[in-house]
C-alpha cells in the first residue's frame, strides 16, 4: 500500500466495497470477466486490500472529478428524442428496476452509445437515465481521461467499473469515447492507449457477467460525435447505438418552451414562425438563440444608460418582453454549429450499424 495516507472517504468507501452485497457485485464482477480478464479478477477480488490501497488517491479523485450523485436531469427536461427515450428506457432504466424479467435472452446490453452532431442532449439523456432509475452516475470525459489521469488511464478505467460495481445500480457515462477508442490510430497506435482500450473493453464484459447468481448493476454509456472513428471491439460491446439528430419542428418548439419557462414573451410572438427559422440548429444553438434573444430587452433598457444610471435600475425597469424581433435579430447574429455534411455522415452510419 505504499504507506500513503488515505483520505477518509476513501476509507468509508474501502468499508463499503468490503462488506455486503456490493462487495460481491464487485469481486463477482471482476472473476466473471472472461479469460482475458484473468489478471483484473485476481487483482480486484484476490488481493483486495493491495488492490485499494495504492488506488486510494485515485479513489478520491475520482470521487472528486466523476462521481455525480443526483444529475437532476428527467425525461421531461429533454425535447423530443422520444424514440431515443423509449429506447434507453428499455436497455438501461427498466433491467435496473425490474431485473428479474430481464434475463437469459432478455439480458440487458452491455453498453449503450449514443451518437449524433455536437450539443443535441446525448449528455442531458445520460444523466436523465441516471435520474430516472436513480442510481449512482459517473461522468466520464475522455479528454480528462487523457489528460489529467495521462499515465494512469488504465488503473482509473479499473478503479472506477470497480467504484460504479460498489455504488451499484450505477451507469458510467463516457463521454467523447472516440477519443479514447479511436481506431486510426491502430498501426502508430501507443502501446498505453492500446491497454486502456483493452482494461475498458474488460470491464465492460465484467459487468455483465452474472456468474456465481451475482448480478452486476453497471451500464456504460458512451456518447460521441464521432461514431465512425470507434473502434470495431468497442462497437460490439455498445450494443444499442441510438442516434441523437438535430431537433426537427416539434422538438424546436419543445425546445423554445423549455428555454423560456418563466421568461415575459410579447402576445404576439408566432412560436410557429420562430421555429420555422431554426432548420439545422442543434438544441445548444437554440438555447443560445433563446439566451440572446432575452438578453435583447435588457440591451434595449441599459442602452444609452451610464453604469451609475445603470445601477440605480431596479428589477421591474429592466422588465422587457422578448418581441419577435428579438427572435429575428438572435437568430440572424447565431449561425447553425453543424454542417449539413457531418449530418449527412452520421445517417449514413446510422443506416449501418445504428439501432434506431
Ligand atoms: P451533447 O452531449 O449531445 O453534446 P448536451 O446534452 O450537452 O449535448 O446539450 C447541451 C445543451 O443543449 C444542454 O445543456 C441544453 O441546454 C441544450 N439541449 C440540447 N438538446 C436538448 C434537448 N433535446 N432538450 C433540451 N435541451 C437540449
């Protein structure tokens, strides 16, 4: 163990993956890996307290930097993407709540990937799955993966199937997983990269292998803008690969009313007209629009202004109604953050390898 000092929550959480069912999940896990997965079982579940007690520090970082216990996230605050809902509804929320009837050819997937262009809700439907089903989740970015855990990817990928075995039910949400598993590289490739992919593909079958009756509660899901840059082991194991497209008109309209709860509108603004000019805009863009588009009234009251008249302004004289022109101007000033030919890629994937 080095004889470094552990943090106590890192002891509360050595208790935890020492006692009880969730150790079971957690060593069953590991030994249930498959043959490759030799060497993790013997690491994780043989020498157990070896195993915890260098990973302490990691522990507590990841704690720190991914462990995310209520993402607040529901259904309800995401447009649209019904299809997508149903979907992950099926494949992660209803096994974690009723697992009993999801066994033998029913067993739920291994892993779910989200793909789709940039800021279309693959994260907002992680995190709502996570709330739906109410259990742990981990927020994974592969970018931080690479860079703040460089050196360590692989013993991090360990420890934290290990921590979403022990906070089980869990889901581990990895984001941008093309970075991670990108597959260009697979000649230059570097030697590190090629065992982090390796230790995650591991862990991933580890955590469905309901060997010794021990049912594990971990569902990856991997989101990425990038689907045709995964490598194809990887791809196997996300099972359902579920696309997220741009938000067509009744999600546009969903989508200005979620943005504008609360928010003074003139009568006579055509939601219908406003919707009609977001063609091509991504869900983030149009909460960019609708954030500018707010802003406009209170440009409108502050111009002309000096700071001190500024400040002597109270609540109610900075009150202005969006107007339709308001809606015109933003939508004029943002232009749309996807081009037409990254779409036309993602279907064209999507009639590949896509589940929905
Ligand atoms: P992605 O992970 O696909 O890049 P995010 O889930 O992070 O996108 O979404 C970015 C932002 O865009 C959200 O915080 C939200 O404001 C908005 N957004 C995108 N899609 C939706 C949606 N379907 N419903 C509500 N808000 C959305």
């Amino acid at each position: 163990a080095g004889g470094r000092p552990v943090p106590s929550r890192v002891d509360s959480w050595n208790k935890r993956a020492g006692a009880g069912p969730a150790a079971g999940a957690a060593a069953g896990g590991a030994a249930g890996a498959g043959g490759g997965a030799q060497g993790a079982a013997k690491g994780a579940g043989v020498k157990k307290s070896e195993y915890m007690g260098p990973d302490g520090d990691l522990v507590a970082n990841l704690e720190r930097d991914v462990l995310d216990r209520s993402p607040g996230i529901r259904w309800t605050d995401i447009a649209g993407l019904k299809e997508a809902k149903r979907v992950l509804e099926e494949a992660t929320v209803l096994p974690m709540i009723m697992p009993e009837f999801f066994t033998g050819i029913r067993r739920p997937v291994k892993g779910v990937m989200l793909f789709g262009p940039p800021g279309t809700g693959k994260t907002m439907l992680a995190k709502a799955v996570a709330t739906e089903c109410g259990c742990t989740f981990f927020n994974v970015s592969s970018a931080t993966l690479a860079s703040k855990y460089r050196g360590e990817s692989e013993r991090m990928v360990r420890c934290l199937f290990e921590m979403a075995r022990c906070y089980s039910p869990s889901i581990i949400f990895i984001d941008e997983i093309d970075s991670l598993c990108t597959q260009r590289g697979a000649e230059g490739e570097h030697e590190a990269s090629r065992r982090v992919k390796s230790e995650l593909l591991v862990q991933i079958d580890g955590c469905h292998s309901s060997e010794g009756g021990e049912r594990q509660h971990v569902v990856v899901l991997a989101a990425t803008n990038f689907p045709w840059d995964i490598d194809e082991a990887l791809r196997r194991r996300l099972e359902k690969r579920i696309y997220i497209p741009l938000p067509q008109r009744e999600e546009q309209l969903e989508l200005l009313h979620i943005n504008l709860k609360g928010i003074d509108i003139e009568p006579n603004v055509n939601f219908d007209v406003v919707a009609g000019k977001l063609g091509g805009y991504s869900g983030d863009d149009i909460t960019n629009i609708c954030r500018d588009a707010a802003m406009n009234g209170m440009r409108r009251k502050i111009a002309g202004k000096t700071p001190a008249e500024i400040r002597e302004m109270s609540k109610d004289d900075m009150k202005e109604p969006i107007t339709m022109e308001d809606f015109i101007q933003a939508i004029n000033k943002i232009n749309p953050s996807v081009a037409q030919k990254d779409v036309t890629r993602h279907e064209e994937w999507l009639k590949v390898y896509g589940s929905i």
